[in-house]
C-alpha cells in the first residue's frame, strides 16, 4: 500500500513541475528545476556506483545472504 502511495505522490509531483515549466512563470521555475536537473545528475552515478558494489560483495555461498536473515541470528535460537 505504501509502496502506491508514494509512486502516485511522486508522479503528481512530477507533472506539477512539467505544467510549471510549459507555464508563463518559466523564468522563475528554471533555476529551481536546474538545480533539480544537477542534483540528480550527480547523485544517480553515485547511487549506481552503491548498488554495483551491493551486488558485486554479495555472497551466494552463505545461507544469510539466501534466506534474508542473518546466520548469527538463528545460531543464538538454537
């Protein structure tokens, strides 16, 4: 449910900055959506660059990274 929540939050924001920018008030909408623009510009190889490593120092072998839940957790059950 929340996972809705926030995609529909998130494309009616998007379209209210799309109208802002085709709108008269361009001028004084541009600086702010530039800054926009560069905020991602910078942070998506940065996010990219995390989940690469994610992947990459993942192990399989292990049943922790299997199972979604810690190995030392279920050996302090037992």
């Amino acid at each position: 449910m929340w996972c809705k929540v926030c995609s529909v939050i998130i494309i009616l924001i998007a379209i209210a900055l799309a109208v802002l920018a085709c709108s008269s008030y361009a001028d004084q909408v541009q600086n702010y959506l530039l800054t926009i623009a560069k905020f991602f510009d910078v942070m998506l190889p940065i996010l990219g660059v995390g989940a690469l490593l994610k992947y990459l120092l993942k192990c399989d072998t292990c049943p922790c990274c299997k199972k979604g839940s810690c190995s030392t957790e279920e050996s302090g059950k037992a």
